[in-house]
C-alpha cells in the first residue's frame, strides 16, 4: 500500500527503493548526499502541495454538502 502511495505522489521506483534503504539504514552507515537532500526537500514540497490542493477539495464539497442539504 505505501509503494502504491509513493508512486501516486510522483515518485519513482529508483527513488522509493532509496527511501526505503535510508529508513532501515544503521545510521553510522547513513552517509549525508547533497542530491538526495535536494529530492527529498523537492518531494516534500511537492507533497505539501498536493495536501494544499486536497484541503481546498475538501472545503468545496464541504459548502456544496451544505447547499445541497439546505435545498432539502
């Protein structure tokens, strides 16, 4: 289910297999790589978006719940 997430959210196998390494990674192995910290700030933005844009989904078929049920 979270590897059918990741993919919905725009990223690749290549970069979903990498998150999964860095989350099980012993941290004294975990070494810092300016790439990969510019892809993952890049996908949390892209995420955050996505949320934005949800949220404001939200709100609408909230109001258009509401009309419809005062039209009752």
């Amino acid at each position: 289910m979270a590897i059918q997430l990741y993919l919905k959210l725009g990223l690749t196998a290549d970069e979903i297999g990498q998150l999964f390494t860095d989350e099980i990674a012993n941290p004294d192995d975990y070494e810092y790589c300016e790439a990969m910290q510019a892809m993952y700030e890049e996908k949390l933005s892209q995420v955050d978006r996505q949320i934005a844009a949800l949220q404001h989904l939200k709100r609408v078929l909230k109001r258009q719940i509401t009309l419809t049920l005062s039209k009752k």
